[in-house]
C-alpha cells in the first residue's frame, strides 16, 4: 500500500513539449518492492522527461491528434478511470493515476503487491485509493486559496518538504498537506497523550464556532413536452471550530422547516464519530413520500483545527427558484432569441446577483444586436459572441421578466472561437448565474441553540447561509438538446 | 544506550572526515578553510549544488554518464558535513538521496558505506535543534533498504536498528539527538523507518511486538506506533503460518532487545524468502497460500491477539483517514481465515465508515467485504454497502475520478454470493435498475466517465433482453440508441476533433462487445455507423479500426453496409482516398461488379502515387476474394493507363498472378506479408510476401511410396505404386529417374489430392526397358501444402525386380499352344542361348509355384508335373522355360533365351523362387 512516484505536470499547450514537469519525487525503496512483486512484469519508473511525453500523449494533450493512432485511438483503448497504462521505454507503466484540474495534471503510480500479468482489477490494488488521495490532498493544498502564478509557485516550492513529512517513504500518511505544514510549524510543541494524528496542535483563544451551509442548485431546463426539466440542490455544511482542548466534542443539528424539503445522500467528514441509520440510509434513488426522514439531523464530531466540510447533502425541492424557456431560432447570418424568466414566488426576493449569460458558440463575433429587455440590462460582449442579461438584485413584481432580440454574426475565424462540441447548430443554452445570501432552498439551518459543545468556556456560535447556481442551464427549446436518462422519466 | 554506543555499535572504522573532527585539536580544525567539506575537493556555492541538482534531475541517467556522475554521490556525502552549506541545502540534498540511491550508490557496499556515513553525520550533529535529523534517519533507512544491504552482517543496520528503536520507544538516546522539543517527531520518525525496513525485510519486528503494544498503551505517538505495530503483527503472522510456528507469546515478550546486544534476524530470515503483499489482492488472496487458516493459536495466544487488534481498532479514529484505511487493510487481511478471530471487531467501526465520502475508508471497507464476505456483512449490509457506493459514484459533492473510481467499485463488487463468471465486470445483483438511474451515460459526460456509464447501461441491456419493453418506463434500449445517435452525430461534425470520432467508435465497440447478441441493438448501430461514413468519409481509419477488432455479428453487416455506401457514390471527391481504404477492408467475392465499376470509374481519378496504391490495394482485396471475372480488364488497363510505374508494374503482377495461379494459392500468395511493410515500393514489399509462395521449397517426405502387386498384362510392363500420405497434399507430381539409362525417361504421375487415411487408387508407372534389367528408380515429389507452398521432397529410392518386367505373349491361337510354345523355343537358337538348371521347390510343391509366379505366363499346362512359360522381356526379348518331372524337393528346368545376357538374370530368379513363395 504505497506509491512509488508522484509528478505534478503543468499543461502548456502550444509550447513545443506541451507541458512542464513542476515537481516530481520517487520512492525507491517501494519501487524496489515493485520489482519484486511484479516479477517479469515490471516497468521501472521512467524520467521526468519520457513520463511527461507519455502521458500528455494518452491524455490527448498534446497538439497533435491530426492523424490517427493506434495505440491511443483504437475503439479497443477503452479508459474508463482516471488510471492509466503509458507506453515508455518499450514497456507499458500501469496503472498510472492521473488526471487534469485547473491545467494542471495530477500523477502518481501505486504499488501494486502481485504481478501486473493479467492485470488485476482495480479494487482489489489498495494502492489505488491512496493515490487518490495523495493527488486531490496535493490539489487541494495548491488551490485552497491561491490566486496567482507567484503563489501557486511558492506552494509547490513547499511540496517537497511538506511530502517528507506526509508521505516520507510513499506511504501516505496523511492527505491534509496543510496539516503537515502546520506540523512543521508546531514542531515545538510537546504533544500529551492521545493527541489525534489529523490534528497537529491545540487551540488557544476565545472559543467560537461557525457554521455556514453553502446550497448550490443546478438545473437543465427543456420547456419540451416529452423531456422533463431536472433540478437539484447541492449543499455543503462547513465549521470552523475554535475550541480549547485536545478533543473538544461538538454535536450540530440541522432543522428543516416544516414544509422544507428532506435531505438526501448525506456524506460526513470522517471526524463525525456516529451517524443515525436515517441519516444513513437516506437517498435520492428512493421515491419520496412524507414518511421520509426530515431532521433534525444531528452529526457528533470531534473538530479538527482547521475549517472542514462536516457534510454534504442532495434534495429534491419541488420546483426549481427560477423557471425559464429560451427560444433561439437561426436565419442566415442572423439568430432570433426569446427568453423569459420567472422566479418562483416561494423564493426570497433578494439577490446578491442575478444574470444570465447567452453563448453563441461556433459562430463569427456578434457584429450587430437589436434587442428588447422588459427588466435589466444587456451587456454584449462581441469577440467573445456572449450576452449578458443583468438582471440585478430583485424581480419586478409580476415576478416574471422576458428579453428577445435578434443577433448577427461575422465571419468565423478558428483561432479565436474555441470549438464546441455540445452547441451545434440550433442547440443552445443560457446559463443562470445567481446568489442569494441567508437562504437555502431546502430551508435548511443550524439553530444556533441546537449547538451543543462539551468544551470548556462558553462558545460564541455564528452561522450563514447562502444559494448559489450552479449549472443552470436553460436549453433551446426549438432545437435538439442534450439530455440525461432522468429527464425521459416523465 | 548511551549515545556514544548506539552509532558506533559493530561499524566499521569511523571514516575519514570524523578522523578529521576528533583526531585535529579544535583550533586547529577552525583555522582549516571550512570544515571538513573542503578538504575532499573545493567546497562547492549553494548556487553550485543547485545548478548540480537541477542538472541531475533533469536526466539523471544522463548526468551519471557524465564527467561528474562518478563523484557525486560521494561529493553529496562530504557536503553534508560542509559547515558552508545552509541547512536548507543540506536538506536538498538528503532530498536527493531519498529518491536516487540506487544512482548515487549504485551496489550493496556502496549503499552500505553511504548508510555508515550518513549515521557518522547524523550522531555528529551539535545538540541544538536542527531540520537535518529527521532527513538523515530517513536517508539512511532509504541507503540500506533500497540498497540491499540491510541485513545481519551489515554493520550499518546493526547500528541503525537499534538506534531507530531505541527512538521509537521515546528513551535517551542522548545528547546529540536534539532537544527534548525533536523528541517528539523523531519518535514519529523512527516508527516511519522501522516500518518501511520492515516492509523491505518482513520479520524484522517479529520480536518487538510486545515493545510496539505496551508503547502504544502509553503515551507514544499513535499513528506511526498503531502502523508499525499492524505490520509487524501482520507479518509475524503470516511468517509463522508458513513455518507452521504460534505467536510463541511474542505479543506478550517484554522489552527490546537488550542495549547493544544482537538484534534477532531469525523471523526476517524466516519471512525474506517471500516478500509479502501488505494487501495483497483479491484473486491472489484466496489461494491457500496466501491464507493463514493454518495457523491455530492457542486459546491465550488467540485472546492476546484478539487484544491486540481491538487495541488498534479502538484507537484508530485518533489516526488520519488515510492511515485508518492502511489499518483496516492489513488488519483484516492479517485475520481473515484465522480460526477462532471473528470478524466482529470491525463492525464497530463500519457504520462511522460507511457515512464518510473518503475514498481510501471506503474502499478499506470494500477490501474488508472482500476478505469476510457473509461473516461481517448480512444481506441488509451488503445492500446498505451497495447504496452508499452507488450513492458515492454520482454524488455532485465529489471529483470525477472518484466518481470512476467507485463505478468500477460497483462492477467488481465482492458480492456475498456472486452468480456471473470471476473476473468479469458485472452489475452485482442488488444493484437494481433504479439505483443505476442517476449512473446513465449522458452526452455531457467526459469521454472516460461516458464510457464508464455507458458500460453499466450496456450490462443493463443485456439483463433487460429478455424482458418485454415496459410501456411506462422508457428502455434503457432505446436510451442507449439516441445515446449513440448522439455520439455519431458528434463524431460527423467535420473539423471536429479526433477525441470525439475516437469516443464514438469507443463507444460502438463496446456496445458490440456487451450486446453482441442483440440484433435490435446492432441493426441500428449498422445503420448510424454507415450514415457516420456518409457523412464523414475522413473516419475511414477508425472503420477500418473498428472492423479490425468487432465480431463478425457486427463485423457482417457493417462490412457489406459500408462496400453498398462507397460504390453506390462517384468515386471521384476527395474523400476517394478513403473510399479506397474502406473498400480495401470491405471489398470481397460478393457483388464485385459493382465495386468493379467503382474501380474502373475511379481510376481515372488516382493522378498520384498514394491513390494509385490504394486503388491497387483494393484490387489485391478482390484478388484474394477469388473475384476473376471482369478484374483481369481492370488490371490490364491499369497496368496500361496508371501514370506511375511502380503502379503500372504492381497492376501487371497482379494481372500476372490472376493469370497463373488458382484461386487457393492466388490467396496465399497474397496473404499478409511477413516482411517490414514499411518499404517504399510496394512491389518490394509483396514480393516478400508471395516470394516465399512461389518458390519451390525442399521439404521432408510427407508420403511412403512402394511397389504393388504386378500387372502383367498390355504393351509395356507398369508398375503399380502404392502411396500413403502423412498430411493431405494437392497437385502432387511425382517424377522419377531410372539410374544407368536401362530404360527410356519416365514420364512423371499426377495425382490432383491425396489425403491421410483415405485409400488412393494404385499409380501406375509404365516402364519402357532399353534392356530388360532390373533397376532403381529415384522418386522426388512436387506437391502443394495445405497451406499453400509448393514444395518438394526426395523419396526412397524404388527398386524394379527382373521379374516387374515380364510380359506374356500375346494368345496361342486355341487348340496349337503345344506347336506356338515348341515354334517360340526353336527360334531362340542359334543366336540365343539354352540352359538347364535346378529350381528347388517348397513343401507347396510345383503346382502351387507355378501359380503364384508364372501363371500368366504358362502357355502349356500338365499339372501338376509339366509347364511350358513363354515370357516377352521388353524390347524385345523372350525367355522361354520348361518345368517338367518334378521330384520332392525341386524340378529340373530347361530354359531358352534369344538374349543371352537374359541368362543370369533368370538363373538368379529360378533360384530365389522357393525362398518368395
């Protein structure tokens, strides 16, 4: 159960290699187990230089898939993980975890404790989920917060000390890297008995804590007889705990009003110590009906120091905030655009922003526009061939607003206009962007009362809430749209 | 331990750096440039290791092969006791050498005197804090183990071991090693060495287990000591399973082993044989090998033990999740199987688990469903498992790649009671069709995430095939077709990107390959894919892909519906070159006028050499489909009007070879090249290739020929050749050749097929005598195998006996025998030659001699004491002979000859008659 190497790749598309390696570290005394266990089958650990070829050419990141390959393009070459097999130095490396986040790809290989011939399945490698691990922890540490080249830089200046001390010999052995640069940091600290292995040090200081539930609802909306319009909400339950003593126990409970919508698909942070069975066993896949289970649901934990995600949940409220049709019909160089859209009366009125984004994608620039907004404002950017509706912090009072407009388009130039492969021709979205502070959809909340902590001191106890869209889409109902299985369910 | 003991115990000599230190008075040591570093060579800048290092890692093959390869490891070694370099330099430094032992120490001595050398710098470290400690440990645990030089007689481990131990259980090591404030992480980090040593050498911690416990029953770090103590006891178990040994109370022995005394290498000696996996996988595991049901502890061993594992597992959640997950699987790959240990002391552990979304706990619980089966988990929490994983592969809070991850999970679920064949990725049962709804493919997906899902719809196709389309519902069936239609419709977009062409045919395989027998999913699939053609010629490679690798249940159909789609189009556009390369692929004995008509209308278009090639290769697929009719014009006005010479030369052979050859060896002679097919002319290539086929090749004798039984009769004597084959064989021509010209040439015998077991008619081989005298014959044979190669081979030679030649007059008129027999005999002489001689007779007597030898010959009979033989030796000779007055034990025979030298001949045969009867 270890890793014998780990790459952090940037992808550079244009350059002539088509990417960097940034960082990379090799475990030699696993690679020598891997020689042993893996018999005639062993591939070594290539260099930096044949890996990076190797895998931006399997993961199609290179510039060149003009022309047919084999080896990567055969109906048989059939990938459907993010693991692996690279063709380097005339053996093929598997498996080979990998994959791509913000242009950055995320490599490394387990161990795998058997020989590679035939390959065993995935499962059964224990390597594998810890190379899973390894990666999003990598990420998580690069990304959390980071905002430019000169941090992201400086971050992974520290991966090389922070992998001593996470995973010195390639056994991972704790994924939270910011809690192994806290450790270096806390170095100086005695440590008492029992102190958990996921929490490196003490706090020291007034005792508070926060809990802000973030619900983000997606949406494919159709306006199609035969194909039902989908939504659902996303949430996200994060604490930030400062409480004195080794093992502060924290208990929150999440309340639902009565006409509020049930949580569904629950999954906890692993410092949650016990789960009730309905909280369980709680899923989106089964019917609703009353009798589903609908809170108060309670998670007992022991807080780490730093802000975690305690849970995330899914639901299936009745009816989506904003309800809207898009109608987008082509002629010639011209297209003819119709949306209207109405936001649920149930929903709170008050936004942080409201907009929604119209692509014309595979098209020339937008050269001339003629519209008509009944609310807002509209904002054409012409290179980019995007419409942006404004439509504020608040609805009118009929609660329903429409735009309609016709646009022209220029000529096409490749270069500019990425392809897209989705909207083609008359299929075509908008994209609801909106944020509403101090709700949920669910109606979800923490009492602040309900916050029960077995620590010395009297806590201060604060909590948030907020909706956020996320992959609003509302398609064009006069052309083809993609669809899923759930939407043919009628 | 003192601290002057423990990195001295049993080393070799200190080297020559700590000579330096001690062995110079201290001032005068602070007067020399520099410490130690410099007096080895010059010491080198920060910026010079840095430029070193980032060289090296750029190619470290490359760099060791260059002029300063040989010194670095050394260099590095020296460097650490710079005073110059900064910690922080040091530390890149160690870096280094935990990633690249094998480069820098290349061999077990080198290794092992870098491991000395690093503890000499480790134990000579000022007592103030500093960030090199905890790197040297580490650097000389990754010397010794990646090296190979851990072991009983390296002085380094004896020195290493002790000291990691002696760390690990919190005691004074001693002033060097820091202030009490790097106590703490040095014990973390020791744990961290022992574990991978024991890793590397399996047993090495055998008799610590009892230190390991009652130090995590105190107050030591519990994560590293919790690992260490699960390996160790893993491996201990499995090691004394095979030697068939118990614990032998090692859980309960006191204390380390005594300061400075041995360390006791009899269980990492036991366990080095057999590395051993630390999870082994699944399939592996269940061979008894791998087990440890052999392995019966005592009732107190097996309460100790149960104390042991519920001591870790009562703790775990104080470790991360990563290292619970380590726990969890060697935990339950150490008990699985072991009697009178019940899986139950993980069930507390389960339901916390379950609730979590962390990869590697999950997947930890997977392993332990896989190791336990129906003993941890009921049928109910085989269902819950079941939820929580489909819930986990499509929960929007997750990465993709976890969400792949945990399909995969649900196709190879180590089910209680699986029903389809191991190995195969399958729907476990529980899993029903509305858990999988939220699991559908959809266009929106990444490719890898669609063909995962596609896969699952695939499977549930398959169980949905029986079962009649629901009204309500709609069927996975039809959602697979508009998925498909979907992919195609992508994949047609010209300018598109090859990813989504490649992802349709991904997608198309591996439909064909899961649904292969459903004609209602493959009909439309037939159709798509030739419409996708249609409207995107340039996809040929992925057809010609695609054909290459399905069944014929798709294979078929989309042959025929793509040959219908380019030859019912003018073979003119500029799709024509992969017009060409699909029918290359498709063109076969069926409809040929058509594709024939194609070809002739679009030769005129083939203007370069790459058209015309494809063109021909077409011809070459028709050519070997046995299509002749209306080809042979084809390949003659090719062979004419192509502007290319190398094409018009490749039209001629080929019209050459459908000229000459039939069918069969026109399709082996055109069979795939064994030769590099890389070449530039395309007739070198080829040629290779049906070379081989139209040489004659020497081969062993495949058949027995002999002599048959004689057939006097007609002009000429024949011999009648009997033939018995070992494989069949076509075309055979036998020829043979008379030795010494006694006879004409022989003409050869065809014969068109001879098959094993199968009797063949008697050949008949007409010999035409210069003299009538016994000869041999050499046979060779030229025949066609089945594989088509025409061969020939060299037969035992074949022997014509003097009797072979013999003939008999034509009839005595009826009724004057006496007279025609008495008019032969009087003509032999004078120019012939008479003689008397003794033919000795078997208990058979002459009659029955007579009978079985000369009957045809017999002109005059009065049996059973008197014959008259008449015999015509071609050309033209007679031998004439008298038998008359047998007695018991021979008879007297007269004979006349026209051709004396006949003479021996005769006697010879007279006399070996009694010996053939």
């Amino acid at each position: 159960m270890a890793q014998r190497a780990v790459w952090l790749i940037s992808h550079e598309p244009g350059t002539p290699l088509c990417g960097t390696v940034r960082f990379s570290r090799r475990y030699p005394t696993v690679e020598k187990r891997a020689r042993v266990f893996n018999g005639t089958s062993y591939v070594p650990i290539p260099e930096d230089g044949p890996f990076l070829k190797a895998l931006l050419f399997e993961l199609r990141l290179l510039d060149d898939d003009k022309d047919f390959v084999e080896s990567r393009d055969s109906c048989s070459h059939i990938n459907k993980t993010s693991v692996y097999g690279l063709l380097v130095g005339g053996g093929e490396l598997w498996p080979v975890v990998a994959f791509l986040k913000n242009n950055m790809m995320y490599a490394c290989v387990p161990l795998v404790e058997q020989t590679l011939s035939p390959r065993p399945p995935l499962i059964s490698i224990s390597g594998i989920s810890q190379s899973f691990e390894l990666l999003f922890g990598i990420q998580d540490f690069l990304h959390l917060g980071q905002k430019n080249d000169t941090e992201l830089n400086t971050k992974l200046n520290q991966l090389p000390d922070l992998l001593l001390q996470a995973c010195p010999f390639g056994t991972l052995l704790d994924a939270n890297l910011q809690n192994s640069l806290d450790s270096i940091n806390f170095a100086s600290v005695t440590h008492p008995q029992k102190q958990p292995a996921w929490k490196v040090g003490t706090y020291k200081g007034k005792p508070q804590v926060s809990i802000s539930i973030t619900e983000k609802v997606k949406s494919m909306q159709y306006d199609k007889q035969d194909i039902a319009d989908t939504w659902q909400v996303v949430g996200a339950v994060t604490c930030k705990c400062d409480l004195e003593g080794i093992m502060p126990n924290v208990t929150i409970s999440l309340s639902l009003p009565t006409n509020g919508s049930p949580l569904q698909d629950i999954l906890v942070h692993p410092c949650v110590t016990s789960l009730d069975s309905a909280i369980l066993t709680s899923s989106s896949v089964d019917a609703m009906d009353d009798s589903a289970f609908s809170g108060p649901y309670k998670f007992p934990f022991t807080p780490p120091l730093e802000s975690f995600n305690l849970c995330y949940y899914t639901s299936q409220v009745p009816v989506p905030p904003i309800l809207g049709f898009y109608q987008m019909k082509e002629e010639e160089i011209q297209v003819k655009i119709t949306v209207n859209l109405k936001l649920h009366e149930s929903v709170k009125n008050n936004f942080e922003f409201c907009e929604a984004r119209i692509p014309f994608y595979n098209r020339g620039p937008i050269t001339h526009v003629e519209y008509k907004v009944s609310f807002g404002q509209l904002e054409v950017f012409r290179e980019k061939s995007v419409l942006i509706w404004i439509i504020g912090q608040k609805f009118p009072k009929s609660m329903e607003i429409s735009l309609s407009g016709t646009v022209t388009f220029g000529a096409k130039s490749h270069e500019k206009q990425p392809f897209d492969e989705i909207c083609i021709g008359g299929t075509a979205y908008l994209k609801l962007h909106f944020k509403i502070l101090d709700y949920t959809l669910t109606g979800c909340y923490a009492d602040q009362h309900s916050v029960q902590v077995f620590a010395s001191g009297k806590p201060k106890i604060s909590t948030h809430r907020k909706l956020i869209s996320s992959d609003y889409y509302i398609w064009n109902s006069k052309a083809p749209a993609p669809i899923t299985y759930g939407s043919l369910l009628l | 331990m003192s601290s002057r003991h423990a990195p001295r115990a049993g080393g070799p000599a200190p080297r020559e750096p700590v000579v330096a230190r001690s062995g110079v008075a201290p001032e005068t040591s602070r007067l020399h440039l520099g410490g130690p570093g410099c007096w080895t060579m010059g010491p080198l800048s920060r910026e010079t290791w840095a430029q070193r290092l980032g060289a090296f890692r750029a190619s470290p093959s490359a760099f060791m092969a260059g002029p300063e390869g040989e010194d670095l490891g050394r260099d590095l070694l020296n460097e650490l006791r710079s005073e110059k370099l900064s910690e922080q330099t040091k530390v890149s430094l160690l870096a280094l050498s935990l990633e690249y032992p094998a480069q820098l120490w290349p061999d077990a001595a080198a290794a092992e005197a870098a491991a000395t050398s690093l503890l000499d710098t480790l134990v000579l470290l000022p007592p103030r804090p500093s960030a090199l400690r905890r790197p040297l440990l580490l650097a000389a645990t990754t010397a010794l183990a990646a090296g190979g030089a851990l072991g009983p007689t390296s002085g380094a481990s004896r020195r290493l071991l002790p000291l990691l131990l002696g760390l690990a259980s919190g005691r004074d090591v001693g002033r060097g090693f820091g202030p009490a404030s790097e106590q703490r992480p040095l014990q973390a980090t020791a744990c961290e060495c022992l574990r991978e040593l024991e890793s590397c050498k399996p047993g090495l911690l055998g008799g610590c287990l009892g230190l390991l416990r009652s130090l995590l029953g105190q107050e030591g770090p519990v994560q590293p000591l919790s690992l260490l103590l699960a390996l160790a006891l893993r491996n201990t178990l499995v090691i004394q399973a095979r030697a068939r040994a118990g614990l032998q109370g090692l859980l309960v022995a006191g204390d380390m082993p005594a300061a400075g005394g041995p360390w006791n290498w009899t269980l990492a000696e036991e366990g080095d044989a057999h590395l051993q996996p630390q999870a082994p996988s699944w399939p592996a595991a269940e061979e008894e090998e791998c087990g440890l049901a052999v392995l019966e502890p005592s009732p107190e061993e097996a309460r100790e033990l149960r104390a042991a594992v519920a001591q870790l597992l009562d703790t775990s959640y104080l470790l991360t999740p990563v290292a619970q997950a380590q726990l969890l699987w060697l935990l339950g790959w150490a008990l699985r199987g072991l009697r009178g240990q019940p899986p139950v002391l993980f069930k507390p552990q389960l339901v916390r688990l379950l609730g979590t979304a962390q990869l590697t706990l999950l997947h930890a619980v997977l392993a332990l469903k896989a190791a336990f089966g129906e003993a941890l988990f009921t049928a109910q929490d085989e269902a819950l498992l079941l939820r929580r994983l489909t819930l986990a592969a499509q929960h929007p809070a997750l990465p993709l790649p976890a969400h792949l991850f945990y399909l995969h999970c649900l196709l190879n679920f180590p089910e209680n009671w699986p029903l389809g064949p191991t190995g195969e990725e399958t729907a476990p049962l529980l899993l029903g069709p509305r858990l999988c709804r939220g699991l559908l493919p959809s266009l929106l997906h990444d490719p890898s995430a669609l063909l995962a899902h596609l896969h699952l719809l695939c499977l549930l196709c398959a169980e949905d095939e029986e079962k009649e389309e629901k009204g309500q519902d709609w069927c996975p069936r039809h959602y697979l077709g508009e998925l498909l239609a979907g992919l195609r419709q992508r994949a047609a977009l010209h300018g598109g990107p090859r990813a989504l062409a490649t992802l349709c045919f991904q997608a198309s395989y591996l439909v064909v390959h899961c649904l292969a027998m459903q004609p209602m999913v493959l009909t439309p699939l037939t159709h798509g894919l030739a419409r996708l053609y249609r409207a995107r010629p340039a996809l040929a490679p992925h057809f010609v892909d695609l054909l290459d690798r399905v069944g014929p249940e798709l294979g078929e159909p989309l042959r025929m519906a793509l040959r219908q789609e380019v030859v019912s189009r003018p073979g003119r556009d500029e799709a024509l070159r992969w017009h060409l390369q699909i029918l290359s692929k498709v063109a076969d004995g069926k409809a040929p006028s058509a594709t024939l008509g194609f070809l002739h209308a679009a030769a005129a278009h083939c203007t370069d050499w790459g058209l015309q090639q494809a063109l021909l290769q077409v011809c070459r697929a028709l050519l070997r489909a046995g299509v002749g009719e209306g080809l042979a014009d084809l390949l003659q006005a090719l062979a004419r009007q192509l502007e290319d010479p190398d094409g018009r030369d490749r039209a001629r052979l080929y019209y050459i070879l459908l000229a000459h050859l039939a069918g069969p060896k026109l399709g082996v002679a055109l069979g795939p090249s064994l030769a590099a097919p890389a070449l530039t002319s395309s007739l070198v290539a080829e040629n290779q290739g049906f070379a081989a086929v139209l040489m004659v090749q020497e081969a062993p004798a495949p058949m027995r020929l002999s002599v048959g039984p004689r057939r006097a009769a007609g002009p000429v004597p024949v011999l009648q050749l009997q033939v018995e084959v070992l494989e069949p064989l076509y075309s055979v021509e036998l020829r043979f050749r008379v030795e010494g010209q006694l006879y004409a040439p022989l003409g050869a015998v065809h014969v068109p097929c001879l098959l094993p077991g199968r009797p063949c008619r008697p050949l008949h081989l007409p010999l035409q005598p210069r003299r009538p005298a016994p000869a041999q014959l050499a046979v060779r044979a030229l025949f066609t195998t089945p594989a088509g190669l025409t061969c020939h081979a060299h037969l035992p030679p074949l022997t014509v006996n003097f009797a072979d030649l013999f003939l008999p007059f034509p009839r005595a008129p009826d009724g004057d025998k006496q007279g025609f027999f008495e008019e032969l005999w009087d003509s032999c002489l004078p120019e012939g030659a008479e003689s008397r001689l003794w033919c000795p007779l078997g208990p058979q007597g002459l009659e029955a001699l007579v009978a079985r030898h000369l009957d045809p010959f017999v002109v005059v009979a009065q049996p059973p004491t008197s014959y008259h033989v008449a015999i015509r030796l071609p050309p033209a000779s007679r031998l004439l002979l008298r038998l008359e007055a047998a007695h018991g034990d021979g008879v007297p025979v007269a004979l006349r000859t026209d051709d004396w030298a006949v003479l021996p001949l005769a006697g010879d045969y007279l006399r070996g008659l009694s010996a053939a009867i």
